[in-house]
C-alpha cells in the first residue's frame, strides 16, 4: 500500500496548496503540512516551491507526483481486479468525455449500466482532449471518448465510434444570421470563441481551413467548457463552432446554430485507453458505446 504522507502528497499537489488539500482530506493544515515535511525529509529535496498564493512542484516534486499518481492507479486496478476475479459484479468505471460528447455517452450508459451493476460507482470527468490523454497517461480515467486530434497519441489505443459534423453557433443579431447558408469563406477573419490551441477540436478546424487555403479565425475568448463558450457567443459578437450532435436544448436562448457542409469540415470520435488492465466493468461499458453507436446508425438509416 502506498504511505498516508504520499497519498496526502497527491491531494497537496493536485490542490496546488495546503489549504485545499486539508479540507478536501479533512485534516489540519500543520497535520498536512508536516506530512509534506516528512515526504521532503526522506526524498532529501525540496518537492514544492511555496508561492504568495499556494504552492507549486519542483522539478523532482513533479517526477515523484507522475509516479506516485501512477502507483495509486495500478494499486486501484490491482484491488479491482481481484474484486473482479472474486467474481462479483461490483466495480469502479473511472470515464473521461469531453463536453460535445457527454450526450452521445451518457445516452448509452444510462439507464443500462446502472441496471445491469447497480454496485457499481462511476467517476465521471467531464474535460477537453489534451486533459483526458494526460489522464489516461496517469492511469486515472479507465477509458475516455472524444475527438481524434490531427496527429493522434501512439502510445493510446483507440478505436472510432463514428464521425461528425460541425455547425457555427453565433446570436440572432449577427450579419451571418441574415445568410440562408454558410460556406467556408464565411470563416475566414471571423472573431471566435474556441478552446485552447491542444484541443483536438480546435486543431481539426484549423487544419481543414488551412487546407482550404483560409486564414484561420482570430480566436479573442479561449475557454477550457462549452458553457463559457456558448455564453460568450450569447453575450456578444463573436462565433463558436460545436459538433452537430449537441442537443438544440443545450444552446443559450438567443443562439443560432448552422450546420456547415460536411465537406468542410468533419471529425472522428473515438474510445481511447491506456495499455494497461481492462476491467469486466469498463469492457462492458465499451461494449454498450458499440452498441449505441450502432442503435444511432440503424435510425439514421430509417430516416
């Protein structure tokens, strides 16, 4: 098992300060800090430098924190999948999605999982593409689902469930509100709110409008939800771009979604995971994404 002043060490470094840390863990802020003491003591280095506001890894904090992180995970699968062998149906399912495909997962989990585990916990984390792979290289998400980036991570798996279009989302009062129809000239030069330069999403947009011979949009509101993207684009000028899939009731009153052409622009969503232990309890969560993503083309079929 790994020692209490590690484990308390994850908390203090995830919280990046002690205060936090004490009051997620319930602890005293100088218990906490002298197990930190401790940890520093014994490693015989400085694991954080203390800012006027928190605190931060140092060098060799940081290498002991991935380590540590992945100790924690791999003693977590370890007891799982004796759980797991002892035969019962009982599990924790650790899964990472990204905001535009929560619906798509949700839907196919809920209510089924819960039926077929009714012991089972989910840890759900609700994060972009370049966070969940941070994850899964930590070993703390079982599996993730989400958007596949130009230039995919080889040391993931990955398998695709199914692709998807995009469509611009801007308020009623935007010039691109009066056009019947948008192409990818209406793009270009555009002010736009978008996720961050690492998220898969952002990087297959720019690449097709580079492709095209398009400037890319000026990105002047970057946000890591599609909450704050969809209300800065309801309380202003700007544009987001969101995948087609998005329920209509998710968007702010005052919004306007336009499909683009799928020859603009598309993206794969795919399962991604680690190389390391599959639970029964994540295989069969897999097994229902398949199943949905076939449920989703049966009807698309029909219509």
């Amino acid at each position: 098992m790994l020692s209490t002043d590690v484990l308390y060490f994850i908390e203090v470094a995830r919280a990046s300060g002690i205060g936090r840390a004490a009051e997620a863990l319930g602890l005293s802020q100088p218990a906490l800090s002298k197990a930190i003491a401790r940890l520093e003591r014994q490693s015989g280095t400085q694991l954080f430098t203390r800012l006027p506001r928190g605190m931060a890894l140092t060098d060799a904090g940081r290498a002991l924190y991935e380590r540590a992180c992945l100790a924690a995970a791999n003693l977590e699968d370890g007891l799982q999948a004796a759980r797991d062998i002892g035969g019962g149906h009982a599990g924790l399912l650790r899964l990472g999605m990204t905001p535009a495909t929560s619906h798509f997962v949700l839907g196919a989990l809920f209510p089924r999982l819960r039926r077929e585990r009714p012991a089972a916990v989910l840890k759900i984390t609700t994060a972009f593409g370049d966070e969940l792979f941070a994850r899964l290289r930590q070993q703390e998400l079982s599996f993730a689902v989400g958007p596949v980036p130009p230039n995919p991570p080889d040391d993931l798996a990955q398998e695709v469930l199914y692709e998807e279009g995009f469509a611009l989302v801007y308020s009623q009062d935007h010039p691109l509100a009066a056009q019947k129809d948008v192409t990818a000239a209406d793009l270009e030069g555009l002010d736009v709110a978008a996720p961050g330069p690492e998220e898969p999403a952002r990087q297959v947009a720019e690449k097709a409008l580079r492709a095209l011979g398009l400037r890319s949009p000026r990105v002047v509101v970057e946000a890591d939800t599609l909450e704050a993207l969809l209300f800065a684009t309801a309380t202003s000028r700007l544009v987001t771009l969101i995948p087609t899939s998005t329920p209509l009731h998710n968007l702010p009153h005052g919004l306007v979604m336009k499909p683009l052409p799928g020859s603009i622009l598309q993206r794969q969503i795919a399962i991604f995971m680690g190389r390391g232990y599959v639970s029964p309890l994540a295989d069969r969560a897999i097994q229902l994404l398949r199943e949905h993503r076939q449920e989703m083309a049966a009807t698309m079929s029909d219509q």
